[in-house]
C-alpha cells in the first residue's frame, strides 16, 4: 500500500563531501561563517518585521471582519488546495460533517 510519503519530492544525496569543500585555512573559514551569520541573521530580522507587519495587519482589520474566522477559512482553503486526491478529500469531509450541525 502506498503512503503519502512517496509522492514527496526526494532529497537528492550528496555526492561530495562538503568538509572537504569548506575553507580550511582559518581566516578563509572565518570570512565565511561571518557572511553566513550576517545573511541569517538579515533574514530573521525580515521575518520578525513581516510577523510584526502581520500582527499589525490583523489589529487593523478586527473592527472590519471576524478575522479569526477568516483565517480559520484561509487555513482550510490552503489545505483544500494543496490536496491531490480532491474526491477522496470530499468524501472525507462529508463523512466528518455527517450528523454536525449547521451554523
């Protein structure tokens, strides 16, 4: 029987040995690691002011619409689109809403 797993994309193995590609001298290392740091640390600094963004975004809407409503409503559209089977999923959410009450 075939398991979701196996329509995943696999990760291709290395055919190298990366230590052996890495800087050996010290200082060449060093520029390196500091580089990496910097870009890291650029990116997590992204990430924190879009979630602030984000934080900020929702706040501006909630005397609009019921945002956490709609972002209850984005969560299972996204999985209703990443969903490869659509009439299997249907049938599942059919068989799972059977007998609940609607609002």
């Amino acid at each position: 029987m075939a398991c979701y797993y196996d329509n995943m994309p696999k990760k291709q193995a290395k055919n190298y040995n990366i230590a052996i590609m890495q800087p050996d001298e010290v200082n060449a290392l060093r520029e390196v690691v500091k580089e990496f740091v910097t870009r890291l640390q650029n990116v997590d600094n992204e990430i924190e002011l879009l979630k602030q963004d984000r934080k900020e975004l929702i706040e501006e809407f909630t005397e609009k619409l019921d945002v956490k409503t709609l972002q209850a409503a984005l969560r299972v559209t996204k999985i209703q689109n990443e969903v490869t089977h659509k009439d299997t999923f249907d049938l599942f959410m059919e068989a799972l809403n059977e007998g609940r009450p609607e609002s």
